[in-house]
C-alpha cells in the first residue's frame, strides 16, 4: 500500500471518528432541551388547570404525586402566557442514569408573583445507548425563598 494511500485512508478514519462523536455529542447536549420542554408542557398544563395532561405528563406517579399534580392544577390555573424565570438542574449534563430535583420558578403573564415548584427528573440510559427523560413528581407551590427542593 502506497504512503499516499495510507495517508488518506488515516484521514477519512479520523473524519469518520470525528463524526461519531460530534453526533453523540449534539444528541447529549439536546437533552437539556428535552426536558426543558417537558417541564414547560407540565407547568403549562398546570397554569390552565388542565390536571388530565398533568397527570399525563408524570410517570409513575404514586397516590401521593396525584394528590400533589390535581392541586395544582387546581390552585395554580391562571392562564396566560409561562415564563421561565430561573431554572436548576443536578440532571441538566448526566453522562448516565440519574434522578434529581429540577427547581423551576415560573410566572403566567397574568400574574405578578412568581410560582416555585421542584419537578423529579428521571434519566435513565447513557451516552452511547442514548438517554431518556422521564418526570416522576412536581411538588406543590414552595415559597420563593426555598433554597432547595
């Protein structure tokens, strides 16, 4: 085999790696959005009191998570708009399986004092087989200042 050949075969090895990885890495990175999206489905369905896709969106959900997801839907109905308002995840860049308290404060366009509740996140798989987002619990309103969930 010809050096010049060689050379090019090393080449089209190390684009093909390259390739590899940057796809893994760009499935990995848009997880966050998954579950960003996911959350913002459940407070959405919790702004509009709609406890069916509340409950919907959470898996698993013991008798005690039910009772927690139809107060909220209930209490927290406001409609509007949902912003965001801070967002903490322990889960956000897990390379494996993983469950953890994602702190979320949000607010409806149609009030003025911000909403905090913890949603359970649960990731499972890795980053080769591929990662999987599933929500477990949303806890009732904290107060503001709560640190942690």
């Amino acid at each position: 085999m010809s050096r010049r050949l060689r050379r090019r075969l090393w080449i089209a090895l190390a684009v093909l790696v390259f390739l590899a990885i940057s796809v893994e890495l760009a499935r990995w990175l848009s997880l966050e959005n998954v579950e960003r999206e996911d959350i913002t489905a459940l407070l959405v369905a919790e702004a509009h009191g709609d406890r069916r896709a509340v409950l919907a969106d959470l898996h698993d959900c013991t008798a005690r998570c039910q009772a927690d997801a139809r107060f909220d839907a209930a209490h927290l109905k406001q409609g509007g708009q949902i912003l965001i308002l801070a967002y903490q995840s322990p889960t956000a860049y897990a390379l494996s399986s993983t469950t953890g308290p994602t702190r979320v404060a949000w607010k409806s366009t149609r009030e003025q004092l911000p909403i905090v509740q913890c949603v359970t996140v649960a990731r499972s798989g890795n980053v080769v087989s591929g990662l999987h987002i599933r929500l477990l619990r949303v806890s009732r309103p904290l107060h503001p200042s709560t640190a942690d969930c």
